[in-house]
C-alpha cells in the first residue's frame, strides 16, 4: 500500500493505518537510531512513540497532506533525530545546572567549616536524618563515586536522569535546612 494513501485513511480516522505504520517502520527505528546514536533501548522506544504521535498529528493538522519521495519513515527518523538533539541539549543543561548546584554546595559546606563545630555538627545532623532515596542516592554518588546511569541500575530507577534530578532536590533539600 502506497505511503499516501496510508495518509489519507490516517486523515479518514483509519486507526488500522497508524497500526500498520507503528508496526512497519518501529523495528528499523530502534535499530537505526540505538546504534547510530547511541541511546538506550528505552530511550529509543520513547523517542519512536515522540515520532509516531508528531507524525500523526501532523497529518491530522495537516501539515502533511502527501508524502514526496522521502516517505514517512524518512519523517519518522527526522522527527526522532531531532527530539534526540533536542533531549541532548537539554540534558546538558540540566548537567551544567547539577555541576554549579554541586559546587555551590561545596562552597556552602566551605564557608561552614569557618564556624566548623557547630555547622559540622549540623550538617552531620542533617545528613544523618535524610531518608531514602536522598541518603541512598548521595551516599553512591559521592562517597562510591557512581554515576547517575549506575545508581538508577542499582535502586531501580527508569534512567540516569530521573536520578539526576532526584539528587538535584536532595541537595536542595540540605540547603534549606542548613539556612
């Protein structure tokens, strides 16, 4: 069946049609984009459903209203690439955003040790009474020097990120009660 005809029965509310699409071009998706850009499995799933419902609300929109020579699945992969791209970016953010939150940690466990009994003291306090996961996630990552992807392995979490931004509160967590 032609790709422009599977267009217009998505247009005509076919749900068969996205169906057959999800199923045609799903196994090469992952394939393509897990091995050339080195993103998980699961990454590449999310990443396939991102482009399956771009995809189709495009049509419904209609953006596309026919495809030309590069078809839907040449859509799909350029829809894939640039949510990749984009998730990349904005992790790297969120990496920088964690680096100076770090740091600035470090300088404010700096100017403490000025007064170090009692802010010792307190910090001790504070970080003895965290709960998990804030005690389990801070423990691996700084005193066993693991990453976010080997923690989230550990504690069985979905990704190094959703550790990321679980240690990123956890921090902020210790700032608010050390003020």
């Amino acid at each position: 069946m032609s790709e422009n005809s599977l267009i217009l029965r998505l247009k005509a509310g076919d749900k068969e049609a996205l169906e057959e699409i999800y199923r045609k071009f799903r196994p090469s998706f992952i394939k393509w984009i897990t091995y050339s850009h080195k993103c998980s499995y699961e990454q590449a799933i999310d990443i396939f459903q991102y482009a399956i419902l771009s995809f189709y609300e495009n049509v419904l929109e209609d953006v596309i209203e026919e495809m030309n020579d590069a078809g839907i699945k040449t859509y799909l992969y350029s829809i894939g690439k640039n949510k990749l791209l984009s998730d990349s970016r904005r992790d790297s953010k969120l990496s920088f955003n964690e680096e100076y939150e770090d740091h600035l940690l470090l300088e404010e466990l700096d100017e403490t040790q000025q007064d170090s009994d009692s802010k010792i003291n307190r910090i001790k306090s504070v970080i003895e009474n965290l709960q998990n996961p804030c005690a389990d996630i801070l423990r691996l990552f700084y005193f066993n020097n693991l990453s976010n992807d080997e923690i989230a392995e550990i504690l069985g979490y979905k990704n190094g990120n959703t550790v990321k931004n679980l240690k990123y509160k956890c921090i902020q967590r210790i700032k608010r009660l050390l003020q």
